[in-house]
C-alpha cells in the first residue's frame, strides 16, 4: 500500500496528539525508507515486472531484512525504543505500532512474497493488488477516514496550515495514481532514489503543515 500507510500514520493523531505529522509518516513508512538502502547495498532486490500484480509493476524477490515479519517486529522495538526518552508509554507503543502496520498493511495488499523471517520459505500476502478496483476501494477509504481524523484532531490554526496539509494531501494522491496510471520506473536506482527523494520531500511538507495546526502553542 502506498496512501494506505499514510492513512495510518493521519490516524494516529487523536491517540497521540503530540506526536508530529512526520515522525507518524517516517514510523509508518519505515520498512521502505530502510528498503532503499539495501537495495543500494545488493541486500534486498526487487524487479521491474508489469504484470506481476494488476496494480503494481513490481515483483518483490528478496526483502527479508526490512519487510519479513521478525523483521518487520524488531524494527518496531528498535524504532520505538530509540525515541523511549522523548515521549511517553503510549506515544512510544503509537509508533511503534506504526512500523508494524507497515507489514499488516502490506500483508493485505502484496502477493505471497512476504517472509516469516530471514531465511523462511513461508512466503505471505492476501494478494489485494490481484485486483484494481478492491485495491482503490480499500486504500481510498482507509485514506479517508486517515484524513478525517486528523483534521478533526489538528484543525488549522491559520490559512498557511489549511494550504500545507490539503496541498500534500493532494500531492500523495496524485503520486498514489503516478504509481498506477504512469509508466514503470526505468531501473532499480530509479526506484530507491525516488523512494528516499519521496520520503524526505514529504516528510518536510508534513513538518510545515502540522505546525501551523492544531491548538494553539502556550
């Protein structure tokens, strides 16, 4: 899922209204923003293969260090522990959370290409991706209840919140239709290049926009 992870990340807002709009994105994201760099480093490999699924033209071969299950957990303890002395017990088990979302998510959304842990043939995926319409449907609504329940959470305290949320809002759902209706990335290079590029720019454009929303700083 691409917006579907974003989904999470918008909702988590009323549990945890302290927590900034990026870090819920970067926790929410995690799994591939680590991704890229072991693609870089010949770890973990993908293929550039239309068709695959009917949604997406990527074939995962090889992520069992970012995107297996074990994997998926420790990433969780390590990102959440990292940031223990920062925020509280709930907001900690919030991001933490929030990095495993990203295997749930992805369990539901991606062919059986998923590992139990490094090494393990047991491969899993519910295979949304098998189907364009269910695909859009699922991660159109989860969208929307995400967008929901964070404006209703951190409503803006000035026209500059309303423009940076609604304008990146508007740019994730057009990068989410890019993925579909565009054409498929040229290489593998090209793909972990956009992927870091992709979640530095909106992990700033998040930054800009949750700080001119919510309740008034004392």
């Amino acid at each position: 899922m691409f917006i579907g992870h974003a989904a999470v990340a918008l909702a988590a807002k009323p549990l945890a209204p302290r927590l900034p709009l990026w870090l819920t994105l970067t926790a929410a994201y995690w799994l591939d923003l680590v991704w890229p760099v072991l693609l870089f480093a010949g770890i973990e490999r993908v293929e550039i293969a239309p068709g695959d699924t009917a949604f997406t033209p990527l074939r995962f071969t090889r992520y069992p260090w970012t995107h297996s299950l074990a994997a998926a957990a420790v990433w969780s303890l390590l990102f959440a522990g990292i940031l223990a002395f920062r925020f509280s017990r709930r907001e900690i088990l919030v991001l933490g959370f929030l990095v495993m979302s990203h295997w749930i998510l992805d369990f539901i959304s991606q062919r059986p290409d998923l590992p139990l842990w490094p090494g393990s043939e047991t491969m899993l995926g519910l295979g949304l991706w098998n189907s364009v319409p269910a695909t859009f449907a699922v991660e159109g609504a989860l969208f929307a209840l995400g967008v929901v329940l964070y404006a209703k959470s951190a409503p803006a305290r000035d026209r500059i919140g309303a423009f940076a949320f609604w304008s990146l809002m508007g740019v994730l759902v057009l990068a989410y239709l890019a993925n579909y209706f565009g054409p498929p990335p040229p290489n593998v290079t090209a793909i972990a290049i956009g992927d870091l590029a992709g979640g530095a720019l909106f992990g700033l454009w998040a930054w800009w926009a949750d700080r001119r929303r919510g309740a008034n700083p004392a």
